[in-house]
C-alpha cells in the first residue's frame, strides 16, 4: 500500500503517483505518457490524505489490477499554476484510471489557473477508461449531522472528468460536485447505470465561434440506464447574442441500437439558467415507434434561448429520432405529467423556442393552468411536432402545479436499499400486468395474422374486413393501419376515415399518415380533419403504452439505485451476486448483455456462452438484430482474450486493435462503442462528440396538419364535444387577424374567456378545468361582429 498524508507535496514531477506492474515506464511516449505500463498488471493500494499535487506531467496513473481493491483520494488538491517543464510542452490529465475497480474521490479540487483560449490546451482532471470511480463531498463535522462538506471541484479545465466506458459493468456516480469554468465539466461515453445528482455546472461559457468550439456542462454520448437529478448548470450571458453556443445538458444517442437498449430514461428536476440551450436531445433517444425513450421531466428552465432542443442527423428519419413520444405520464396522479417549467419566451423578445422539435411527434401532457399562472409550465414558443395536452385520465384530472408536490426528489429514500427492492418488484409486476393487457388488445392479440388477412383480402371482403378492424379499434397498431391504407381496392376512403378515426394513435404516426398521403384515392379536407382530432387526445391504446412507460421508468430508477448501491458497497463479499439477480428481475434485453460481461469478468464463461445463445431465440431476432447480436458477441470474445491472457483491455495486440477497429466499423450499437472507446484508449483514435445545434430562426406554434383549402367563409370546429378535461377549437378566418377574438360565454350569457387569433387557421388549445358541467357558447368575433358560433357541452 502506498500512503501519503500529513499536507505533503508533490510537484514537478513527471508523474506524482503510479501503480504498475514489472518493467519499467516507457517515458519515450512523450504526450502519450499516461498510455504507459502495458505489461504485467499493476499493484498496490493508493491512499492520498491532504495532499498538493502542482505543475506535475500527470498527478496520478492508476493501473490495472486483476484484484478487487479501492484506492482513495481524500481532501487533495491538484493544481495547475506555472508553465509546463521540457521536455514536455503540454500537460497530461491530472488522474487517469485505466481499467481500474474502484476509486474514491473525496472532497478534492482539480484546477488551473488559465482560462480557456484557442491557443492554450487546458488539461483534462479525471480521464477514465473503462473504469469504475465514485466522486462524493466529504463531511467535515460528522458528529453534528454532517452540516459542513467539502465538496471536489473542477476549475478551468478542458474537461472536468471524461469517462471512456468498453463494457456496462464499469460506471462512476459523481455528487455534490462543482463545474467551474470549464470546456466541458463532465463527459461519458458508453457508461450505464451513472448517478450525476446535486452537482453544479457553473459559468458555462460561450462558443469560441471562430474555432467552433462549444461549451458544455455534462455530456452523456451514448449512454443510457442513468440517474440525472438535482443538478443547476448556468452560463452568465444575458441578451440573445447569434453567436453564443454554451449548452447546459447534451444527450446523444441513449437509445442507439434499439435492439439492445429498450429500456426508458429519464433527466430529472434539474435548474438551467441563461444557457444557449438548457438541454439539447441528439440523434436517437427513442426506440423505433417512440413509445421508449428519453423524458424530460420537472426541470425548470430560466432565461435560456432554447429551453429544450430535439435535433436529428437525418430528417429523413424523424420517426426513428428524438426523443420519447409521450412526455409525462398518463395516470391519475399529481406527479403524473411532464412538470417541466419554461422560459417565459414574452419577457426576453426573440427567444427562438421553449421546445424545439426536430424529431418525431412529441405530446407534451402538463398539469392544469391557471389564469396567470406565475410558473410557465406550458412551453409557448413551440415548434413543429409538439402537442401540449391535459392527460386524459379518469375522473377528471384536477392537478394544477405544485413544485414540491408535483416533483418531488426522487434519490432520498428513507427506506435503503429494501425500498428499493420493493419498488423495482412492485413497478415490475404493473408492467407484467399492463404489458400482458396491452398484448392482447393491440390487434385482437395477433399483429401478424391481422395484417396477412388484410394484405391478401380482396374487394368483395371490404365490409368483413372492415369490421374487423372497427372491432379491434383503437387498438390498432401501425402496421396494421398502414397495411389497411394501401389496401385501396378493399378500404374505401370513407372506412379508411372511419378506421383511423376510432385510433387516435393514427394522427400521430408519420408512417400512416405518408401512408394516407399515398393514396391515390385520395382522402378530402374534411376526411383529414376527422382523423385529425386523434392529435389533440390520447386514445386507449396510447394510454396504456404510456402507463407501461410509466411503470417502467420507476422500476429503471429502482434498478439504478440498486446497481449503484451493490458497485460502491466494500462490505458485501459478492456484490456482483446481487446485481445479476436484479438484472434478471429487469427483463430487459439489455440486461443480458450486461449479464454476460459480469460472467466473462468472473471466469464464467460457460453461462456467458450459453445466455449468448439463448438470446436470439428468447427475443425473437430478425436479421438486422441477428447481425448486431452477432458482432456484440464477436466483441465479447474478444473481451473474454484479454481475460484468459491475463491482460487488460487497454493492453491489445496489434491482431486485437484490428479487430476493434473491424467491430467499429460494422456495429450501429453499443459493440461499436465500446470498440470505439477502446481505441481513443490504446490507439488515438480520431473521435470528437457532436453537437448538432438547433437552427436559429424562431419558431411558431404549429401542428402537423393543416387545411390546404383556401379560406373561403368563416369556420369553427369544437372537438371532443361534448367535452370533459379540455377542448379543442378549429379556427378558419378570412377576417383581419388583429381584431378577431374567440369568446367563450355560459348559458346565461357571461362572458368567460375571449382568445385571441394569431393565424387565418389556428387551433385553440382550451383546458376545462375551472369549467362546471353545463351549456356553453363559443363565438367567433370580428370587431365585434359575430362570424359564427357553436355550442359546447362540458360534461364533468
């Protein structure tokens, strides 16, 4: 063991503290200095106590080692404040873990004395590779309740930590940290399971546009199965510069191989103010028809010109990308809905957007809104695809927004680790049970025979057909629909209006409605406008998929406590025991795979061949899945070399770089990661994250459907009606915009709302809330001239 304490200091070092196995450092590297000791693994037992580490190449390197062990740094300071000693004209990371199990970080303070410029690198503070590390305050006074910590700092730097994970069983929680100034304060790649909770991300500066750097506070690129809580990220710009790129939160790619990764996650009760963008959704965090996926929940957003941004590589593939369809829940439940709290867009001109959108259908459900309610929970500056809408639950949802009660902090938990057991297996048996309904609904209970029957029916079978399709209604899948829409010679385009009419599932569908775009038969305005209305309101089906989703993002937060509880714990003998009993509870696919990297790491290679195997079978692959399941298991093999030679990951041969670089380059999934992590480890290989920014223009409120007829008289449309949470009201004008108001009267003749117009066809998104039962009149009014009314009926 190696202990260092007693305010010792060490500086000016080539490298301040080492563990390695035998043979010499190969200090011939150069820059790639902390890339040494790929012989035997390493040894021995850190433990560093009120230490100075300053101006040293690289502070500490800890190497592999076959063992499990923890190295501690406890209340050290790493500090960068003089130029850099020659040889050398850069300075290495501070800390680097290669490969390493475990390392507690505690109460420390990683720093330069530099700001950022193009032409000076800043170094990065802890850089991780394929290890597992926890970064937690310390408490100073423990007797009188822990009320004075110390928390670890990272100040102007290029990152504050960046973690390159190569398998799922290597994951890190960082709490109660600061971010000061720095490129990026925090950056993982492939990691599953983190917790980043109550840490702060501060001075989050802008972009150096001419070098197109960006700035961010954390970075999950790839990553899924996380705990994102409590967290505040702030930049101090203020006005709307053009050019200003500070980001809050990025999240690239959670959902990357769905085949893989099926499970919901979730960013929870975090603050950004004054950023560029608070939180900027990437790529494909949602699985194929958006039920899974990303939310966004009970973050409060301040002053940002993008509150939250969804942003694609591929327009072409909106329905693949983005991020969960539903955000929030669909329960009877104060803390059901999405509860985040937006930008409040009219006290800062020119704010492009609270909610920008350029992946596939988004239906926001938020809690009731007040008149002039103070919290601005519903987004007003939203763009295409993004439906605010009440939860259409039973009785009448009556919740309007309470920060504590609505979104309460979800990692206290007085109950331990016992409570969390209990909600995973509770939250495990709803989703049994509502999958298992869900099942048997959607179709009649069989997708594939359901749409052979309808792919070969022909015409004189049109009424049987349709039949069965409006008793099957409303839950009909997407196959099914669209199967029934190209099926022109059996459907007519009055009993196609019918079918997608009775699933409101259908006006959310890119695939149907290009589909009903397809016709040659062609459906008219009015037609469309009926299966419209499905936009505005969750149908059955839908409802059911979004309580699943619901159910399983709990048991996935309880999963994560448990992982994290079981990673860190230094008492249990066999935590890994533990956490394969849990993963099997989970039911995930993805839980195989992690399952099988806890064997190989055991020496237990016979299960971890046989749960291979099994998989495909088990799951029902087709031969895109197959093909990524087999380069997956190509990947763990080679994991399975390094084991058996007695080597680390990041000692490969060059036989073995060839391979990762193979994996790489054939893997749409996580295998391709994690090769692609090995090789920034052993290989330098050329990868940066991507940002892809929104596009800077502001964004109206729209739908995705709108009458193409000219606006020849004077239209209004009120649906459900009768009505129950809310009401819908389409609006076509031929009027002057800026004197025609919708107004709302009781059957007494009280005025009770009036609406203005913002567009010649607009819908009005109207909560009923504070409405009793009753006969209403809605009027659609020019300069006081009555244009045409309708009569509402609220049933509650």
């Amino acid at each position: 063991m190696t202990l260092i304490r007693n305010n010792a200091i060490i500086e000016n070092a080539i490298v301040g503290v080492m563990t390695m196995g035998e043979g010499e450092p190969d200090y011939e590297h150069g820059e790639d200095l902390w890339r040494i000791s790929r012989g035997e693994p390493a040894g021995g037992i850190v433990r560093v106590y009120n230490t100075t580490f300053r101006n040293n190449y690289i502070c500490a390197i800890i190497n592999p080692y076959a063992e499990r062990k923890t190295d501690l740094f406890d209340q050290s300071t790493f500090v960068t404040d003089d130029d850099i000693f020659l040889p050398y004209y850069e300075y290495g990371p501070c800390v680097v873990l290669n490969d390493v199990n475990t390392v507690h970080f505690q109460g420390c303070t990683f720093t330069t004395d530099q700001d950022y410029s193009p032409n000076q690198r800043l170094r990065t503070g802890i850089l991780s590779y394929n290890s597992m590390f926890f970064v937690d305050a310390v408490c100073l006074n423990p007797t009188e309740g822990c009320t004075q910590i110390r928390k670890n700092e990272f100040i102007n730097l290029v990152y504050g930590i960046k973690d390159l994970a190569f398998s799922p069983t290597r994951t890190f929680r960082v709490d109660q940290a600061t971010f000061d100034g720095n490129v990026t304060g925090l950056y993982a790649s492939g990691v599953s399971d983190a917790r980043i909770t109550r840490n702060e991300f501060l001075h989050i500066n802008a972009a150096d546009t001419l070098n197109q750097e960006i700035f961010g506070g954390l970075y999950l690129d790839y990553c899924h199965l996380y705990q994102v809580e409590d967290n505040y990220f702030h930049s101090d710009f203020t006005g709307i510069p053009t050019t200003l790129r500070s980001i809050g939160l990025v999240i690239n790619n959670s959902n990357v191989g769905t085949e893989y990764l099926d499970e919901p996650d979730i960013i929870y009760n975090n603050t950004f103010e004054r950023l560029s963008i608070g939180t900027l959704a990437q790529n494909k965090n949602r699985n194929h028809d958006g039920v899974k996926g990303l939310t966004i929940k009970c973050n409060d957003y301040f002053s940002n010109k993008y509150d939250i941004a969804v942003t694609i590589w591929n327009p072409q593939l909106t329905n693949d990308l983005g991020i969960k369809k539903t955000q929030g829940d669909n329960q009877y439940d104060i803390k059901a809905p999405a509860g985040n709290r937006f930008t409040i867009v009219h006290m800062h001109p020119g704010y492009p957007a609270n909610y920008y959108n350029e992946g596939g259908q988004i239906d926001y459900l938020h809690h009731v809104v007040e008149t002039n309610d103070p919290p601005n929970i519903l987004p007003d500056y939203i763009s295409n695809s993004v439906t605010p809408m009440l939860p259409s639950t039973t009785p009448s949802y009556p919740f309007t927004y309470n920060k504590t009660l609505c979104c309460p902090s979800t990692f206290y938990s007085s109950g331990g680790i016992g409570e969390e057991r209990n909600k995973m297996f509770i939250a495990g048996n709803k989703v049994d049970s509502v999958a298992t309904l869900l099942s048997l609904l959607t179709d009649g209970g069989n997708t594939e025979q359901l749409n052979s029957d309808i792919l070969s029916s022909t015409s004189i079978q049109s009424i049987e057909i349709y039949n069965n399709l409006i008793t099957k209604s409303p839950y009909l899948s997407d196959t099914v629909m669209v199967s029934s829409v190209k099926q022109e010679n059996v459907l007519t385009s009055g009993m196609i209006t019918e079918i997608l009419s009775s699933n409101p599932q259908a006006a959310k569908s890119d695939n149907v409605l290009d589909e009903v775009q397809n016709r040659i038969n062609s459906l008219d305005e009015d037609q469309m406008g009926q299966i419209m209305e499905g936009l505005y309101y969750l149908g059955a089906k839908e409802t059911l998929e979004v309580n699943l989703s619901g159910y399983e993002t709990d048991r996935c937060k309880a999963l994560n406590q448990l992982i994290q509880y079981y990673s860190s714990d230094t008492i249990v003998l066999n935590p890994t025991d533990s956490i394969i009993f849990f993963l099997e509870e989970s039911g995930y696919l993805w839980s195989k795979y992690h399952k099988s990297f806890i064997f190989g790491e055991k020496g237990n290679f016979q299960d971890q061949e046989a749960l291979l195997n099994e998989i495909p079978d088990q799951y029902h692959f087709n031969q895109n899945t197959q093909e990524q399941h087999d380069i997956f298991t190509d990947y763990i093999t080679l994991c399975k070399d390094y084991y058996l030679s007695g080597k680390s990951m990041i000692q490969p041969d060059s036989s073995q770089i060839q391979e990762l670089y193979a994996i790489n380059a054939s893997s749409s999934g996580m295998a391709g990661v994690y090769a692609r992590n090995a090789l920034m480890a052993v290989n330098n290989y050329p990868y940066k994250e991507p940002y892809l920014l929104p596009k800077d223009e502001p964004k109206e409120t729209k739908v995705r459907w709108e009458s193409h007829k000219p606006c020849e008289q004077n239209v209004l449309r009120l649906f459900p009606n009768p009505a129950k949470n809310y009401v819908v009201a389409e609006i076509q004008t031929k009027e002057n915009m800026s004197s025609t108001f919708l107004k709302l009267y009781d059957n007494t003749g009280n005025l009770i709302r009036s609406y203005p117009l913002s567009r010649s066809h607009d819908f009005l998104f109207i909560p009923l809330d504070r409405f009793p039962s009753g006969l209403y009149i809605c009027i659609l009014m020019h300069e006081n001239e009555k244009l045409v009314s309708k009569k509402l009926i609220i049933e509650k």
